[in-house]
C-alpha cells in the first residue's frame, strides 16, 4: 500500500469511517446465533435438526398450546367436582387464616403505656436488685395489662404501694406497681390491652412512674428481654401489629 502524500486530496475528509471488526470476531457472531437458535428450537418444538425450525412453526407450536390451555380452562369451568375442590381449598385457607389470627390473639403481648419515658433499667441499683423498669407518664394516666391472665393480687403492698399481679396461663407472673387508683379486683380474668390501673407515686417511689416486673418461674427477668422475644420493644416503644385491635376490644 502505498502512501499518500500530503498534498494529495482526501476524498474522505470530513466522513467518519466504521471500524471493521477482525473475521474472527464475525465468526464467533454467527457461530453463537446458530447455538442458540438451535438450543431455544430444541426446546419448543423437540426436533433433532434446529436448522429446519422456521417463525411459522414456532408460531403454529405457540397457537396450539394457547388452544389446549383453553380447552383445559372450559373443561374446568363446566366440571362441579373440579370447582367444588376449588371452594374446599378457599375454604381451608380462610379457616387457616381464622386459626392464625385467634393464636395470634392469644399470644399477644403489648405495651402497658400509650406514652412514656423509659427512666430505669433492670438490674442493681444502691447495691440492691431493680427488679424491674420504670415507665415515667403524668399522674392519672391509664395503663394497660401487656399479656392475659388472673389477677392474683392487687391492693397496698408495702414498697410497691398499691399494686397488680396478674399470673398468666403458663406460670408467669407479671406486676405493676406504685399506682395511683386499682381498676380490678383478686380474681378478675384479664385481656392483653385491658386498662387495669393508673400511674402513681405510692408505696417507695421517686415520682410519678409505672414500674413493670416480670417473675418467671418465681424468679425476676429483665422485662426488656422478655417482651422483645415476644414482639414487644420497650425501648422503641414497638409492639405487635394486632395490639391496637385487642386494646379495642379490651375496652369494648
């Protein structure tokens, strides 16, 4: 190839030129189309030579299969028994869901307070157990029972001053105290969500606060811990999803 002089005229200045790609490059394009149109033929239509598949039987392929699913859906539409277990499986899930929602319910837990400042942890405190939490709200503000149970106790208990103890299904006890005014009576059955009390100061109290304690098998747990492994975050002041309808039906 000879080369050009400058002063030669360029015939092809001012147009852009398109790079031709090296034949390897061309061959391995055309090898991968017939790979895979080979492969995509194979698979719809079960042929041994890809190459004879054409768009028209692939097309036809596709009328055919809409045709049979048709055909399927009137012989379903037209049969009772196949629309009978239809219905029976409706039925089953919505009993499922039924089921769901009522252990859920009886699981519940919530928290005992709309409102509050969490203003003291579990744990020792003066070189004596805090066996609980302290919940600060106004004076007068009702709080709410976090799980079901049997109250077990409530009226004046020394330090707790006057206070609640409601024992669940499973043995756990759980108790609020230094409140201002008792809504239940020993022996009254609870709902989660059922306003049982009002904040107060009485009993060994440094102001107005709820204190929530938790005996398990006898013995104090951190309410913290045991409430958010049931889906209560006192901390975040988060509880469960189904709360608000159980306080509601509580107060109902």
């Amino acid at each position: 190839m000879r080369q050009r002089l400058s002063s030669e005229p360029d015939r092809y200045r001012g147009r852009r030129r398109v790079p031709t790609p090296p034949r390897s490059r061309y061959a391995a394009v055309v090898t991968s189309a017939f790979v895979g149109a080979g492969v995509v033929a194979l698979g719809a239509a079960n042929l041994s030579d890809a190459k004879a598949v054409s768009p028209d039987v692939l097309q036809s392929l596709d009328q055919s299969q809409q045709s049979q699913a048709a055909t399927e859906a009137l012989a379903n539409r037209s049969d009772p028994s196949r629309a009978s277990r239809g219905e029976n499986r409706d039925a089953t899930a919505k009993a499922g869901a039924e089921l769901t929602a009522d252990q859920a319910a009886a699981e519940l837990y919530v928290l005992p307070l709309d409102d509050y400042e969490f203003t003291a942890p579990f744990g020792v405190r003066f070189g004596k157990l805090h066996a609980g939490i302290d919940l600060a709200a106004p004076e007068g503000t009702p709080y709410m029972a976090v799980h079901g149970g049997t109250v077990t106790a409530a009226g004046y208990n020394g330090g707790y001053g006057n206070s609640i103890t409601i024992r669940q299904d499973d043995g756990t006890e759980v108790i609020y105290a230094h409140s201002r005014r008792l809504l239940v009576k020993k022996g009254d059955t609870i709902k989660a969500g059922q306003v049982i009390g009002e904040v107060g100061n009485t009993g060994y109290s440094y102001g107005t606060h709820l204190h929530l304690e938790i005996h398990v098998s006898g013995k104090p747990v951190d309410p913290i811990t045991f409430l958010k492994a049931r889906g209560v975050d006192v901390q975040l002041q988060i509880e469960s999803i189904y709360s608000m309808q159980a306080k509601t039906d509580a107060d109902s």
